[in-house]
C-alpha cells in the first residue's frame, strides 16, 4: 500500500476546529429545517414543477440558443454543473454516511427534489434581471437583489460575501480532496499536487469566460457518465444485495433500523447538509452560470437548472452512495457517539470509502479511478469557482477592472495551494461555514423575491399553453427592473418571433 502523508489537524489547530464548529452549529442547525421548509412550500406554489415540467426542461437542453453575449442553455448548465458536481458528490457523500448512516441518503434525495424547485426560483431571477455588462451578460445574488429589491447595499453584501466564499473559503475543499485523493492512489505528495494543480488553474482562468465554458461543456458530461457506469458496474456485481441495502436506507432514514434507528436526526441534518454543499440549491451558486445563458424566457433556464439537482444529487450523489452501502464501504459514527459500524477500520470518511467500493468489484482500480474522478469533479468546480468570484467583483465594481481581476485570480490560485497542503478538517470547516453565510443571505432574498419569480413562471405557463414558444415581457407581467429585457435588443428578437408564423413548442 502506498503511504499517505499525514494531513491530520495539528494540535494548533484544534482551538480553531473548535470554534469553527461551534460557528456551523448554529449555521447549520436551523439551515437545515429551513432548507426543507422553504424547498417545500415552494412545490407547492409551483405546482410541483420538478415532475409536471420535466419534459420541458429535456426540451430546453435540446432547443438551446446562444449568441456573442450569452452561451447556450446546455452550456450554462455544464458551467454549473461544473460547480455543483464536485468533491461533494465523493467525498461529501461519505461524510455524510459516516456521520448520520444510510438514511442519510434518503434525505439527500428529499432534498434534491425539493431543491430542484428552489433552484428554478433562483437561477429564474437570474434570468429575470440579468445585464450586459461589456458585451457578455452577467448576473446572479446581487444584480437580483439590488433590481428586484432595491437594496444596493445589500447586493454589495451578498457580492461581497460570493467573492470571499468563491476565492477563499471553498477552493481548499477542492484541492485537498485532489491531493488526498493522488497521495492515496499514487502516492504523489500534496506539495506537488498542489503546485500542478495552481499551474493548470492558471492556465483556465487566465483564458476567460469561453476558454472556462469550452472545458466545462467537454468534460463534466464525460465525467458524469463514466462515474455513473462504473456504479452501474458495481450494482451489477452486488444484485443481490439491493434489495437489503434498500431496506437498510429506508429503515435508517425514518428511525425503525435496529443499529441506525437512533441516530434520524443526525440523517437528516447531514443527509440535507451535504445535499445543500453538493447542489447548492438556494446557495445561488448556478445563478451565475444560468445568467449568462441565451434564452427567450427567463423559465427556460430555470428549468434546466431544476434538471441540474437531479443530475447531481439523484445521479451523481447516489451513485456514491449506493456504491458504499451494497458493498459495505463505510463507516458510521455520530458526532459525540459511539461508532455503530466499522467495515472499514481506520479509513477516514471521503474517497477512500468509494476506492474501497470499486476495488471489492474492480480489485487495483478503485485507487486510479476515484483518484482520477475526484480530480476532474474538483478541477472543474475551481475554474467554476473562478466565474462565480469575476461576476460578484465584477458587480462591485461596476464592470470588470484589469487589476482587482488579476488580484483575485491570484488569490484563488494561492487559495487552492493553501488547500491542497493543509488537514481536511480545516479545510472542511472552513467551506461549511461558508457555504452556509451565503446560503442564508440568499434563501432570504428569494423569500423576499417570490412574487416576481412566480409571476414569471405564470407566464411561461400560460404561452404553453396557448400554443407559443415563451417570450419573455416583463412589463406584461408586472416586473419592474428587468433591465435588458427591456432593452431595443430584447424588444427587436421579441418583434421578429411575433412575425414568425406561430408554432406548438411541444410538437415533435
């Protein structure tokens, strides 16, 4: 076996795990109840979008547009996916099992389907009061807040926090998990990963936005699917023992297991916690990719980020999961409790548990494969990453300014450096509560912001229904600030659909 380098928390550190703890429990404690409330009442006053418009969003990815100042929907939804498919989808699945058991898994999937309706709400206002700002459009948190809210100072906050968040708080998670990832598998020492990885972050984002778009479109649908397959693999080998592991998540997730019966709540609160890190849905982190969409509607694009929490969670996030349960890859143990299960003795929660699931099937290629997986999930989320913090600075600052931008890549990549070589309990620490401060500054905005996102999703409906492709007039539908839809230019392709002659969008 090769020998891992020791990233363990340092007896200097452990003052500040502490604290940061104690900073996400009273984050994430209540986070997590309203997380499921509001993903709740939100199917409700849409009218379960997330199955009654699951054509439709299929659709969009088909029918997408695209010009020089927005990338097509399917673009958009790789550059997000970019993001949301990330080391959260290995590492954070099996934090998650580690620390509230099978059941977690339940509710990761509850939450996935409930986030998929907050997902459209935001990356919907995204749409809604996007701009052009030199020539590409830009959007998310902020421009929503300051135009739907009038709230400046605000926006400036929430940008202000993106950036923080983006550049320094969660680029870490990503790097470390490459470094402990290759260091297992390989043996390559953090020190080198964490220079390789610097140089080809570089090399993205000092490319711009088409360079960041032309990766994402390549590699995460590749990616995605091969991980799917080898899970695919793994479940073929283990058949029988899917209809046990079945049972075992159901009786975990509501409380009637025999071992993990205990610990519901804890499956709960990490099931819906390491969902919310994955698909970030109500973080606002895909409102910035689906602004810089191309669409005649602003609820077509929501629709394809709604898709978006089903291909991470459901697909991805699952995948991991089912991997670690049919074969016994995992261990459990509650915070403050005696451990409940020890399959795995001495592993710690993140990737080894999956290399250990696909070696019991595919022996000597678990280390290689997740290894290889974890680094392009993680790549592809920092140059994610990078987009999100340009945006937010770039609102700031009222358009994009050679040096803060060169400052802020340089950051980044001294962010994802930093990560690579220090304990992943730190680095974890450190991105939950960031994570979380943006997730409450946004969920309450949307709160703030349901009327016009409603409004527009009535509007979309009502031109299905009447036969038309959806073109979107905020001033029809009572929505001020929506700056470039009421643009000459938005006005001009509105005028040249209306003289075409009309056609049933849901005609084959």
């Amino acid at each position: 076996m090769t020998e891992v380098t020791d990233l363990s928390p340092s007896q200097g550190e452990a003052p500040m795990l502490d604290l940061l703890a104690r900073i996400n429990d009273w984050l994430w404690t209540p986070l997590v109840v309203f997380a499921l409330g509001f993903g709740l009442f939100l199917t409700v006053a849409t009218r379960g979008l997330q199955i009654r418009l699951l054509p439709e969003m299929v659709r969009q990815l088909v029918r997408g547009e695209r010009s020089e100042k927005g990338i097509s929907s399917f673009q958009a939804l790789s550059l997000t996916l970019s993001s949301r498919i990330g080391v959260g989808n290995i590492a954070g699945v099996a934090t998650a099992v580690a620390l509230g058991g099978p059941g977690a898994l339940l509710w990761m999937a509850v939450m996935a389907f409930l986030g998929g309706a907050t997902a459209f709400v935001e990356s919907t206002l995204a749409q809604v009061y996007k701009r052009d700002v030199d020539g590409q459009f830009r959007g998310g948190i902020p421009y929503y807040i300051e135009k739907g809210l009038g709230l400046r100072w605000l926006a400036v906050v929430a940008a202000a926090t993106a950036v923080a968040m983006y550049t320094v708080l969660a680029p870490g998670i990503q790097s470390n998990n490459i470094a402990a990832s290759l260091d297992s598998a390989f043996g390559v020492t953090p020190l080198v990963t964490g220079v390789a990885v610097t140089a080809l972050l570089a090399f993205v984002v000092f490319g711009g936005r088409r360079r960041i778009v032309a990766v994402a479109q390549t590699v995460v649908p590749f990616m995605a699917a091969a991980y799917i397959l080898v899970t695919l693999v793994v479940l073929a080998f283990n058949a029988t023992a899917i209809p046990g592991m079945a049972a075992l998540i159901l009786g975990s997730a509501f409380g009637t297991d025999s071992v993990f019966g205990g610990i519901v709540g804890a499956a709960i609160a990490w099931g819906v916690r390491r969902a919310l890190f994955s698909n970030v849905a109500g973080v606002g982190e895909g409102t910035f990719g689906s602004a810089a969409a191309q669409v005649s509607h602003p609820a077509k694009q929501g629709l394809v980020q709604c898709l978006s929490t089903y291909i991470d969670t459901l697909f991805v996030c699952m995948a991991t999961g089912l991997m670690l349960l049919v074969t016994g890859s995992y261990n459990v143990q509650p915070e403050g409790s005696d451990a409940l299960a020890t399959n795995l003795e001495g592993v710690e929660a993140g990737p080894a548990y999956t290399q250990a699931a696909v070696d019991t099937v595919l022996s000597g290629t678990g280390g290689p494969f997740v290894a290889a997986a974890v680094a392009l999930f993680a790549f592809t989320t920092l140059f994610a990453f990078y987009y999100i913090a340009e945006t937010s600075l770039s609102y700031i600052l009222s358009g994009t300014k050679p040096l803060p931008t060169a400052l802020l890549r340089l950051a980044l990549l001294g962010m994802t450096f930093f990560g690579a070589v220090q304990s992943a309990d730190l680095i974890w620490a450190i991105g939950d509560v960031g994570y979380a401060s943006l997730a409450w500054v946004n969920m309450v905005c949307l709160v703030l912001l349901l009327r016009p996102a409603l409004r527009t999703l009535r509007d979309f409906d009502a031109q299905r229904r009447a036969g038309l492709d959806p073109q979107f007039d905020p001033e029809a539908v009572g929505i001020a600030g929506a700056d470039y839809w009421t643009s000459d230019e938005a006005r001009a392709a509105r005028r040249s659909v209306q003289d075409e002659p009309g056609r049933d969008p849901l005609a084959p």
